[in-house]
C-alpha cells in the first residue's frame, strides 16, 4: 500500500509541476500579448482563454502540488482529485467549444450552413490547448479513486 | 399536553442515547472535496473554475445557435423576404411591424439587419427566438446541474463573509443566483430571509443590480467586448448600495447559519423537468413581452414620442450620465423587456464607454414589469421603498460612472 | 384524507412529494426552494388523498416568512396526518420539530430520508426500538432514488395521536 501510494505521489509531482508550467506559460504568453504554437500544443492570447484559463490550469498544478505530501490521507488525496476536476472542466470548456466550432460552415450570406467534412474534422486536428493535452494524464486519478474505494469497501483503513 | 424546549431536548437525548451509535467518522472522498470547496484558500480557485466553465459553455452553446445559425437565417432571408412582401413600405404599420429603416440623404433605405430594423416581426422576433432563447436554455441547463450537485450552498457560504458586511447572510446568495435566471423568483425566493429589513435589502438590490439570464445572453451577444465591464460595476453598486443600505435601514440582521447539504448525483429527469419548466415559463412571459414592447417603442417613435422625450432629457442624459439622448428609447423598452433594451441600445452610436454607461443604466433604471408586479406582491411598502432607492441609485451611480470615466479619460 | 410533509428544509420534502403525486415542484440541493406551500393528490389504496409539501421549518415557532406559512398550514389542517421528514443524519435536530407535532396531537409517520447519507457517515440507528419508544411508525427512506417510498405510504395508515407521556414512560422518563 504505501508503495503503491508513493508511485502515485510521484507520478502526480510530475504532473503537479508540468501542469503549473503550463498554467504560468498560459499567463505569460496571455500578457505578452501574442498566441504561441509549438509542435501540438498551441496557447491561446486571449484574455479569457489564456488569462482566466491559464490561472486556472495553475491552480489545478498548485492542488496537485499541494496533495502529493502524505498521499494516502483522504484531505490530502481529495486535493489531487480537485486538481483533476479542474483541468476536467477547462479541457471540457475547450473541447464544446471545439465541437459547437465544428459544425456551422460560419457563412454569413450564401453557401451551405452546414461545416464540410473535411472542415469539420480538421476542428479537432492538433494543435490543442495545454488543458486538452493535460486531459488524459489528468484521468489517472480515478484509477487512485477506485482503488481506495476498494479499499475501504474491504473495510481496510487507507488513511 | 406540551413540553417546554428543555424538556424536549432531555427528551430527545434520551431516545438518541437508546437508538443511534454513532460509528467512527470516516471521511469519504466526497466529504473532503466538500470541505476544499468551502474552504477560502481553495474554495476560490474552485469557484473561479466553475464560473469559468459557466462563461465558457454558455459562450460556445449561444454562440452556436446564435452566430452560427440564427443570425444568417434572419439577416439573410427572414428580414428581406418580409420587407418584401410586407405591404405599404414607409407607413407606420410597416415601420413598427417590420423595418423603421433610415433617411439617408433624404432617401428611405432599408435595414441591413434584424437588429437595427426595430420591427416587432424582425428584431422582436430576433432578439427573442434568436438571442434570448438559445442563451437562456443553456443558462438554466448548467444552474440546474450546479443546483442539483449542490454546489450552489458551498458557494454561499464561500461569499458569506462578503455578505454580511451588508446586511445579508449567506442565504441571500440563493435569492440572487435565481434572480440570475428571472428576478421574478428571485423576489419570492427573499421569503427565506428572516427579518423585514434582509428582505427589503435583498429585494431592492436584485431588482437594481442583478442582469437576469436574458439580459446577459443579449449583452453577451451584442456587446460581448463589454461586459466585463458592465458586470463589475453592477456588482459593485450590489455591494456598495447593500452596505449604504443596511447602515440607514432600521431593523435587525441576525447571524444564520446555513446547512450544507453533500454533493449528490444530479438526476437528469429532474435536471429535465427543471430547464423545461423554466423555458416554458420564458415563451408564455418573455416573448409576448419582447415583441409588445418591440410595438410599443417602435409606436412612440413613429409619434415622435421618444424624439421629443430624448430633446427634454438631453440635459440629464447627456450632461449627467454622459450618453446619447437616443437611449431614451431603449430606456423605455426596458421597463418591459431589458434584453429588448439592450439590443436597441447596441445600434446607436456611441462610444465603448458610453455604452457601458447606458447598459448599466438600462439594468439598474427600473425592474421590468413582471419584477414590478411580483414586488406589488410582497408589499406596497416595500415596492416604494425599492422605488425611492431606486431614482436615488440612478441619478447618484450614473453620475459616479460618468464621472469615473471623465477622470479615466474614456467618456 | 389530507397528508402534510413536514420538516427541516433541504431534507427532501420536496422530492417525497414529486415522487407520490408526479408533479413537478422544484427541487434543488439547497435549503430554502419550497417557499409556498403546494398541494397535489395522490392514491392511497384506491382512495384519493391530498398531499401538502409544506416550506421546510426547524420548529413550530416561525422565524421567517416561509415558516409561517409551514406553521399556519399545520395550524389550518387539524384533521391531517403528518409525514415528518428526518434527515437520517441529523436525527436529533429533526425529532424535535416532529416531537412538537406529535405533542399537538396530529398522527405523524417519520420519514428518515438520506438514509445513504447516514450510512456513509457510518450512524446507525435502531429503528425498532425508535419506532417503540416513539409509537409512530418509522421508515429509513433515500427519497431522491425511491428508497423506502412505498413502504412510507402503506405504514400511512398505522399512524395514530401519540400521548407525550407515554413516549417519555418509553424512553424511561425525564432527568
């Protein structure tokens, strides 16, 4: 148990620290004043998105951060699983904004009102958000979340 | 026979002793996310990220329906098939139904859009079906979720502290996120308040201060670059007036304490039922309204109601509040159907910080009728005090803007 | 016959009633929806019975707006069962609005809803011996997912006035 518990306190560290590096990157390329691609990942410039969105993305690296020290204790724990829950609603923002962006061709007078196929899947093609990107590492939590659930259903005391 | 309250309490300590054991106290998972989201230091990011992800759903939900279909299905087919086949083109039958159009160099021209044309048949029809529907389904879908989850309490205790410094303890929040939706049940929800003067306070300022989901879809819509904007100083007058308020109104404001409830599964046939009845009310009140006032203020100007009354109030709105003596029109519109006002607001011309200025007046000016009457409801008395609060909150706010903006350069 | 549900607010009046009339009053996950009263029927064996969802109040002795409607309706309906809602995990607090209804002479059954809630928080309680001592029918009840629903209708029947002193004779007297 408790060796399992530090594989998942450094796994989280890592993420911990990938996710506020993401976080202040959003920021800065939001005050810079610029829009920022490199490879698949791409910031967004905009105060919302970047702004708002990049302190958010470090909030969600600051819980992690936050619960990794005594891993197995439900209070800490519980800040991990909030640092998933927030880079869960910021991907979820990013990804119906992309799905309500897909569909309508956008025209404003003539043309079809529908988005071509190749328009619509070309929506979803790289580059994504760091939110996005974050996404599946984030999904690594309900693993923990189960396995404790388990735990205490076998009436073991994880904490 | 009856006990007294010791009695009762002995009583019941009596049959709790002999019935519950109390296990140890484990706490779940779902208790500790509980505590991270009311406690200040983590509570706020959570909050922030849900307002967030508010903003953000609600943004790309109307965006879709309304940039991405309604628009060009107006624009470019509703509004010239009708100024087609709509007779007596430039007579007031046509001006208030379909288009007022615009003289330039002394020429009739049509509108271009469903917002300009001021029609009851194009922009009522617009700004109801078009703006209004699709942001206020999308809004009460994710306040029904919020609700549901219940985070709506948690949140309420987070801005309890900021609360009582005017008067209210956290149960007013609950009053002011439904006036969110409508101020109508906002009002009724002030019941929960337990003195005269919570509720009067509370009363007062959701009927000023708080943009209902209509107004802030419309806003979001047509002046999306602005609302930030708006928003502060709404909330910032819902604080500052909250605190004037609770010094000079006399009465008590006793300590509550509010019970939070866990976090539940949200049940989608109750989610359902919710949005349902709630869209359902918004085609029975609002539309009728949107599109009577539509008539109505498209009437008053064909009789130069409105010209005459922007000649009389230019002194006061142009050299007090700083903005257009065309918003007199929308101001009037706006006892009727706020987002209706909003929308008509968006085609004069003016600058940014104008228009500003004269949509935080269109949402403070006055309670739409259906608030109005709800407010009748709860007491004469109060609806007078609301209303004298009301005038003085206008004059000195809107001037305390104006001002801002003069020192800031921008007005 | 006329029923009227009663309790603290947010312990899921709202819910009981939607669930045995189908209508449709709102439910929220906070304290403080219900503010009016509303009425709905439903059937009780075959037979037609008017139900109450009464605003949520913490005792018999109003503090607020909502309170007094909860308290003029219980005052009004003199001839009316009462289903006392009881939020399992706050049971204390709960038996003292229902003690104060039994105390006024009405028939009460108590309902203790978010029985789930008390089991995670790992409470246990006796209910055959709360069901003695009390002398009304007791049924655990989780209402948001039906638990417990039917049982409380059909124990609707075996409630009866309860005299205070014998529910004090049970608990083996005051201090």
């Amino acid at each position: 148990m408790a060796e399992q518990s530090s594989t998942g306190a450094i796994y989280f560290a890592i993420l911990g620290i990938v996710t506020t590096a993401f976080g202040l990157a959003d920021i800065l390329v939001t005050a810079g004043g610029g829009e920022f691609s490199y490879g698949i990942l791409e910031i967004p410039g905009d105060l919302f998105r970047g702004g708002w969105g990049g302190v958010i993305v470090l909030f969600a690296g600051l819980f992690y951060l936050s619960g990794i020290r005594n891993f197995g204790d439900i209070h800490q724990f519980a800040k991990v699983v909030m640092g998933s829950i927030l880079i869960w609603i910021m991907a979820g923002c990013d990804i119906f904004a992309m799905i309500t962006e897909s569909i309508p061709s956008w025209e404003e007078e003539a043309g079809p009102w529908f988005n071509t196929l190749p328009g619509f899947l070309g929506t979803y093609a790289p580059p994504y958000s760091p939110a996005v990107l974050l996404l599946p590492f984030s999904l690594v939590v309900i693993y923990y979340i189960r396995k404790r659930a388990s735990g205490e259903s076998r009436g073991g005391n994880s904490s | 026979m009856t006990l007294g309250v010791e009695e009762r309490w002995d009583l019941i300590d009596k049959i709790s002793k002999a019935t519950i054991t109390f296990g140890k106290y484990r706490h779940t998972l779902k208790d500790a996310i509980g505590e991270l989201t009311v406690k200040p230091m983590t509570g706020i990011p959570v909050a922030i990220a849900i307002l967030y992800g508010f903003w953000s759903v609600f943004g790309s939900f109307a965006g879709f329906f309304t940039d991405g279909f309604f628009v060009r299905l107006f624009d470019a087919y509703w509004l010239p098939w009708l100024q087609e086949i709509f007779p007596g083109q430039g007579g007031w039958l046509y001006a208030i139904m379909v288009d007022a159009g615009g003289i330039e160099s002394g020429e009739f021209v049509l509108s271009s859009n469903c917002l300009e044309s001021f029609g009851v048949l194009t922009s009522g029809l617009f700004v109801a079906i078009g703006i209004v529907l699709p942001a206020i389904v999308i809004f009460y879908l994710m306040l029904a979720l919020l609700e549901d989850i219940g985070y709506m309490p948690r949140l309420a205790v987070l801005i309890d502290t900021m609360l009582h410094k005017i008067g209210l303890h956290g149960y007013a929040i609950v009053p002011t996120i439904l006036s969110l939706g409508c101020n109508v049940p906002g009002v009724t929800a002030t019941r929960i308040l337990e003195t005269k003067k919570q509720r009067f306070i509370m009363m007062t300022l959701l009927a000023i201060f708080i943009p209902c989901g209509a107004q802030i879809g419309i806003m979001q819509d047509v002046v999306p670059d602005l609302m930030g904007w708006i928003l502060l100083y709404l909330i910032i007058g819902y604080f500052i007036f909250g605190y004037i308020l609770n010094k000079i109104v006399p009465g008590k404001a006793p300590e509550f304490l509010i019970d939070v409830p866990p976090y539940r599964r949200p049940m989608l046939s109750n989610i359902g039922k919710k949005v349902w009845g709630r869209i359902a009310g918004f085609f029975k009140v609002a539309i009728p309204f949107v599109l009577l006032g539509c008539a109505i203020v498209g009437g008053l100007y064909q009789l130069g109601v409105i010209q005459w009354l922007g000649n009389v109030l230019a002194p006061v709105f142009v050299g007090w509040f700083g903005v257009p003596a065309e918003t007199a029109g929308p101001l009037i519109a706006a006892f009727l159907r706020k987002d209706l006002a909003v929308a008509q607001l968006s085609v004069i011309d003016m600058t940014p910080y104008q228009m500003v200025t004269a949509v935080v007046l269109v949402s403070i000016y006055f309670p739409c009728v259906a608030t109005f009457a709800m407010m009748l409801k709860e007491g004469w008395k109060e609806l007078l005090g609301a209303l004298a609060t009301l005038v003085v909150v206008v004059f000195v706010y809107g001037g305390l803007i104006h001002l801002i903006g003069i020192l800031l350069g921008v007005a | 016959m006329k029923v009227l549900l009663m309790g603290h607010p947010n312990v899921g009046k709202s819910v009981f009633f939607n669930r045995l009339t189908g209508a449709n009053v709102t439910e929220s996950n906070y304290p403080g929806t219900t503010v009016d009263y509303t009425k709905g029927w439903m059937k009780i064996k075959g037979e037609d019975s008017e139900l109450v969802d009464v605003p949520g109040t913490f005792s018999l002795d109003p503090k607020d707006k909502a309170e007094e409607v909860a308290v003029t309706m219980l005052r009004e309906s003199e001839d009316a069962k009462v289903i006392s809602v009881i939020d399992a995990s706050k049971i204390e607090r709960g038996l003292y609005l229902a003690l104060e209804i039994i105390e006024e002479g009405y028939p009460v059954v108590i309902a203790l809803n978010m029985w789930d809630v008390a089991g995670d928080k790992n409470i246990q309680i006796d209910i055959d011996n709360l069901q003695r001592i009390l002398s009304v029918p007791v049924v655990p009840t989780t209402a948001i997912s039906g638990e417990g629903i039917k049982e409380l209708v059909s124990r609707l029947k075996d409630a009866k006035p309860v005299e205070i002193d014998t529910i004090i004779e049970n608990a083996g007297g005051l201090t």
